[in-house]
C-alpha cells in the first residue's frame, strides 16, 4: 500500500507520499511524484546521520570503539548493529535495499538542484529518548524481540510475511508488533517523530514540497500540519533517576556500612573477610561474563581484579576495563568493520571482532551486576 495525499496549507502545498522502506514500487512511485509535482523543494524521513548511512557504505569503519566503550554506549551501538541488520535482512528477502526510496528522493532532488528538507530528529536522540521512557522489564522484551527476530532471519520470510512488510515501513512493523508490550516507546518512535516531521514541513520556505516518508506515519504527520509547534521540548534528553542510578551510590555505602559496623562489632577478621568476599563473589562473576562472551584471557583476569572496584564507584564500569583491554589485544581489522552489515547468526556476532568487544563490555557488566548483588546480601548475613 503506497499512497499520496496533496494537501494545501494557505500559501504552501504538501504532497506527502507514504512509502514502505522496503518496497520496489514505493521506488518507482517516489520517482514518479517528484517528477510530475515539480516541487520547490524535497523532504524525506531521514537525519543528517541515517542519510550519511544510506549514502556511505563504509560507515561502521569511522566508529571509535574506544570512545563508544567509555561513553557507556555500548548497548545503544550494539541495538543500532541490530536494528540495521535486522532491516538489512528483511531487504535481503524482499530484494531491495531499506531505505531505497528515500535514497533515490534525495538524488532526484540532487539532480534537479532542488532543496533537500531532513524533516526527521536526530536518530541518536530518538534512541536515548526512548531508553529513557522504557523500565528495565520493557527493555529486556525490547532487546528478546530484537535477538528473536535477529537471530530468526536465518530463514527466508514467508511469502505473506513479505506482503506485510510491502504494505508499511519496517520500522513501525516491528514497533507494531512489540507495541502492547512496550507502550512507553511508542510515543517517541512514533508519536513525537509525528509532530516533529510534520513541523519541520511547516518549517520550510519551500512553497511546494513533495515529503516522502513511512505510510505508518502518514495519518500523524497530517494531524500535527494544522499550525507549527514549539519542538523544543522533543530535542532533550533528560538523565532519568532511575531506582538503578540510585543504587550506584547506595551500594557503596551500604558496602563499607558493612565494613565498618563488622569492624567495630567483631573485629578486623570478619570486616577483611566482607571485604574477601566481595572481591572473589563481583570478580569471579564479572570475570565469568567475559569468558561467556569468549574474550582474551587478559579481558578475562581485568574483569575479575576491576570488578570489586568498579561495582563500588557509581561512575565506573567493569564492562569498560574489560572492554578496552579487549580491544587492545584483539583490535579489529578492516574486513571486521566490512562485515558488520552482513552480521545475520549468533556465531557472526562473537566472531566478528568489534562486536565481539562490545559484547565482552555488555556480558562483563552483566556478570558484575549479577555479582553485587549476591555479594551485598550474603556480606550482611555474615553480621547477623
């Protein structure tokens, strides 16, 4: 299902055209539009980033892996990897690259030396703002529907599957389907983009444009092109203080409470051995994960010497040690970067060098988190 709605706005003309991201004929009928409308201008669903992936095949090979691991963004990366391929291979079995249709609007445009509107916001925000609306129980749904259908696209879709897909964009096809269990990111995946596209089109001098963006969005652009809003708000991300973030700072200080009270009540020996305790439960834990995560026995022996420091520092990390020693000893090379687009098995994630780092990071802070919390309450059943 591809459509096209005019609409006139007083002095501007929107013609919005409703793709699907993975559909030879919304190809064809974006084409088609620009050709015939002649525009002042050409507006699609992309940021400065999306459209310098589409444009830029070498894109993974620009990362710095070492930064990503000490911003704590490793998760965030490691969902984006996914999230391409995922719709990589869904183009795969459709025979058409994602996003072709908003590719070719863009060099029409060019062509044509035509203005290029990129109405939508910033995918990093959108990301982070989503994050920030989902509880930690949504975000384990959200990454177990992202592994199940990463890891299932193994096999070729269904012929009804890919009628589906034909008929909507493929982000709001898998937003759909996670939809009833994660209300929360609904809004900011689809609703604040919504707004955000539809000002950005209000937004432009161009007196008639042709926006080309996912027929899921078509119904909220159009409700939100009645008059501008202040988009403002929708640019920020607000550090949420979550029960974890507190946490950071409580286990500490229940830690060396423990320490102390055991010192003062019983003696120096059962405050060193809190504190033995503590360093053998986090490290062997932390260490444990980044063995799961198949990672260089010096990876390995950071986790475990890192581990009782970094649980105990609420802006550290066990993940980063291990991580960053990791990609010390196994740096990625060229053909690893290549290949992360072609990334479709859990065997190719822990093979591939730069996810295989990433993953050590995220296994390592698991195994760590797991660790501190068995350690704390097992050091206090040793007061009582």
């Amino acid at each position: 299902m591809v459509l096209v709605e005019r609409l006139d706005l007083g002095e501007k003309q929107v013609v919005l055209v409703g793709t699907a991201h993975v559909s030879n004929e919304s190809v064809e009928l974006v084409r088609k539009t620009i050709e015939e409308e002649m525009p002042d201008a050409v507006g699609v669903e992309l940021d400065a980033q999306r459209l310098h992936q589409l444009m830029d095949n070498k894109k993974w090979q620009q990362m710095d892996l070492g930064q990503i691991i000490k911003e704590g963004k490793t998760y965030l990366f490691l969902l984006n990897i996914l999230l391409s391929n995922l719709q990589r291979q869904i183009g795969d079995d459709l025979g058409i690259k994602p996003g072709s249709e908003m590719l070719l609007a863009v060099n029409i445009a060019a062509e044509k030396k035509l203005p290029i509107a990129l109405l939508d916001r910033d995918i990093k925000i959108t990301l982070k703002r989503a994050m920030n609306k989902m509880g930690f129980l949504e975000k384990a749904r959200l990454g177990y529907g992202i592994l199940g259908g990463f890891f299932g696209f193994g096999k070729t879709l269904d012929s009804a599957t890919i009628e589906q897909l034909k008929e909507k964009d493929v982000l709001n096809a898998l937003m759909e389907q996670l939809s009833k269990e994660l209300p929360s990111i609904k809004e900011v995946l689809v609703d604040e983009r919504d707004l955000f596209i539809a000002n950005a089109i209000l937004a432009s001098n161009a007196k008639k444009m042709v926006a080309v963006v996912g027929a899921g969005h078509l119904e909220g652009i159009k409700k939100f092109l009645d008059k501008p809003r202040d988009v403002r708000p929708l640019l920020k991300v607000k550090k949420k203080r979550s029960v974890l973030s507190l946490l950071k700072y409580a286990i500490p200080l229940l830690f060396f409470a423990l320490i102390g009270f055991g010192f003062y009540a019983k003696g120096g020996e059962i405050a060193f051995d809190i504190l033995l305790r503590w360093c053998l439960i986090t490290g062997s834990l932390a260490a444990l994960g980044a063995a799961l995560a198949l990672a260089h026995p010096l990876s390995i022996l950071t986790a475990f010497v890192a581990a009782p420091i970094a649980t105990l520092h609420p802006t550290l990390a066990t993940g980063w040690f291990a991580g960053l020693v990791e990609l010390k000893m196994r740096s990625p090379k060229v053909s690893d970067f290549e290949k992360l687009p072609q990334l479709d098995n859990l065997r190719g994630l822990f093979s591939n060098r730069v996810t295989r780092i990433l993953v050590v990071t995220a296994f390592t802070n698991i195994g760590s988190t797991i660790g501190t919390f068995i350690a704390l309450p097992y050091a206090a059943s040793l007061l009582f």
